[in-house]
C-alpha cells in the first residue's frame, strides 16, 4: 500500500486492508470512504477488513522526555563529565544557539547531547528503568 492510498484489495491472503485514518472516515454514513468501502464489500463480500499495521523498527532507541530542559538538568548534575560547569553549560548554549538557524532545531540539540552525553545518559537511564521495575515487582 502507498502512503497516498487509503485501502488496498490483498487478492493473496483475501483481505481487504485498509489505514485507521479512511476507516474512520468510513464510518461516517454517505461520505467518499463509506461509499468506496461499500463497493469494494460488495465485490469481495467474503474478503476481512483488516487494519494496516505499521512496520515497527525492533531495538529502536526511544527518549521519552528528553526536552531541551531536561538536557540542561542532565548536564548539570552529570558527575562522570571532568570539566567545569560554566564550561559545559556554554557548548550547551552554543549548540542551542546553533540550532536557530537549523530546519530542525531539536534533532540538532538531541543528536549534539546522545554524541556527547549519550553513553552517560543510557547509563542512567538503565539504572532507573531497572529502579523503576524493581519498585513495581515489589
């Protein structure tokens, strides 16, 4: 199925797949999804509607709540990192500054802080996931 195509007729497995966005939109009675379905039933009567999955990438890296300021916070309290505070905190406002004048400002911020502090950062990360599991076992 393309991005710009809403179903697709699977005549190999004998189903009818469609994206949650046109099943929605097909539940609306008389509207163009609704009408479209209707017909596509109609010729495949025995054909399941299935909703299309999404591939999803196993191992993919997931920084929930990583923000600019939780970065900042981060920076400050990292203790493995030997060099001073004030000069930490100045690249992280450079990088900041930086990223003004990029398409994308966070992923530029995000990127600079996994290539710096990345290691020191999953680290933690772990040890609190494995906290935070221990405390709901319990």
């Amino acid at each position: 199925m393309k991005k710009t195509e809403n179903y697709t007729i699977d005549f190999v497995t004998k189903a009818i797949i469609v994206s949650k966005k046109f099943l929605k939109e097909a539940g609306i009675f008389g509207s163009p999804a609704y009408n479209t379905l209707k017909d596509i039933r109609h010729d495949n009567p025995t054909f399941p509607i299935k909703v299309r999955e999404i591939k999803k990438k196993e191992n993919k890296n997931s920084y929930a709540n990583l923000t600019v300021k939780n970065m900042k916070i981060f920076i400050e309290h990292c203790m493995e990192d030997e060099r001073p505070l004030e000069e930490r905190l100045a690249e992280f406002e450079a990088v900041q500054t930086l990223s003004k004048i990029q398409p994308s400002p966070y992923a530029y911020i995000k990127t600079w802080f996994l290539k710096t502090y990345g290691v020191e950062y999953n680290k933690y990360r772990t040890e609190n996931d494995d906290t935070a599991t221990e405390k709901t076992a319990a």
